[in-house]
C-alpha cells in the first residue's frame, strides 16, 4: 500500500496547491477536475489546510486528494485523520519515513540526492518525489540518476512550469511531474475558477 506508482499514473501533472480560505477549497478543487486534473496535492502550509483538505476529502469524491509538505510524524497522522489518501514529503528523516509508512496510505518522499534515493528504496518504496528539481540539478541530473537506478520512478518538482515539463516527462524514470503553476495565487484570490480549469487542461494534455 505504501509505494505511491499509483498516485503518480493518475495525471502528468500533480498540482501542488496552498490554499488560506477553506471556502475556496471545494470549488478549486471542482475546477481542477473540469479541466481533467484528477488528483490534488494539498500542502500543509496554512492553519486551514487540514479543514481544506478534509472538504475536498468529502465533497469532491472524483479527485484522489492528498497531503504535501508533511514535515512531521504528527502531521502525517493529521492529514491522515482529516481524508489524505496519499502523503508527500519534501525531504526524509528515519523518523519522518518510518512515520509515513506506518499508515495506511501510499506514500512519495522527497529525495535530492543518490543516497536519498538509496535510502528510500532501503525502505521499499520504488516511487519518490525529486525536489526541489530544478535548483537540484533538473532533468539531467534525473537522466544520470537513471543510469545506475533505472527501475525509480520521479515525481519532480520545484520550478517547472507548462513550459518545461516536457523535458522532464520524456526521460523514462519521470511519470508525472508536480507544480504550483496550475493554481496561481492571483487567481485563487480572485476565485478565477475558469482560469484553473483552462491550466488544468493545459496541464492533462501533456503527454508522457
Ligand atoms: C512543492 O512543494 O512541491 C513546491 O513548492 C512546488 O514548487 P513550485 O511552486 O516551484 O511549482
């Protein structure tokens, strides 16, 4: 139940969205799926984000929500409690991925580095999330982790935008990649739901 290939076949791009006001969860959430953008992940940078996340969990049924920026065992419990159906960590400590395997939900930890990697795979999860991508290396550095790790498979993200997933979606070891593009502040703030769904539709045409 713990490796996160699953969640990472769902879509070519996994928004990565903060959201302040629990009102706006609902309908952001609806306007992702409208523009064919099944899954979401909710991070955990706002005081509201398990009230949010846990309104997405019961209201919108047709998208598989999940819980970013977990950073502590605790959290991974919260967001676990509040309908997360899969957990995804910036970065990895023991404690935090031992934590994180312990419930019953996929998981996609955040590696950088090959010792990440190996680290992670030690603790058999096969799928992992490359962050931040582009400050650590971009995709070629994914395409040399490749070489002597073929078979992990990449979620990354930090600084990609619809312009430059591609170069990432075309290395064989990246399955989708993840994004705050999709949900821009400006347009959450101004509850510019079509505006959501027009960059989610750019973001499900991306091909892989
Ligand atoms: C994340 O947590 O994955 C990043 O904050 C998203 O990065 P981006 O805003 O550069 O897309």
């Amino acid at each position: 139940m713990a490796d996160a290939s699953g969640v990472l076949s769902v879509s070519p791009v996994i928004p990565v969205v903060t959201i302040d006001d629990p009102q706006d969860a609902v309908p952001l959430a609806r306007a992702l799926v409208d523009g064919g953008v099944k899954i979401i992940e909710l991070t955990l940078r706002t005081d509201s984000a398990l009230t949010s996340l846990k309104l997405i969990a019961e209201e919108v049924p047709d998208i598989l929500v999940g819980a970013g920026t977990i950073l502590t065992p605790a959290q991974a419990d919260a967001a676990v409690q509040a309908g997360a159906k899969f957990l995804v960590s910036p970065g990895i400590t023991p404690a935090l991925l031992t934590s994180m395997l312990s419930l019953d939900v996929p998981v996609l930890p955040g590696v950088a580095t090959v010792g990440e990697v190996l680290a992670v795979l030690e603790a058999g999860l096969e799928a992992m999330k490359f962050f931040p991508a582009g400050p650590a290396g971009g995709p070629p550095y994914l395409a040399a982790i490749g070489a002597p790790i073929p078979h992990v498979q990449f979620c990354p993200t930090g600084g990609i935008s619809l312009a430059t997933a591609p170069d990432y979606l075309k290395l064989p070891n990246v399955a989708c990649v993840g994004g705050s593009w999709l949900t821009p502040a400006d347009a959450v703030a101004a509850k510019d739901w079509g505006r959501i769904t027009s960059l989610a539709g750019g973001a499900a045409a991306l091909t892989r």
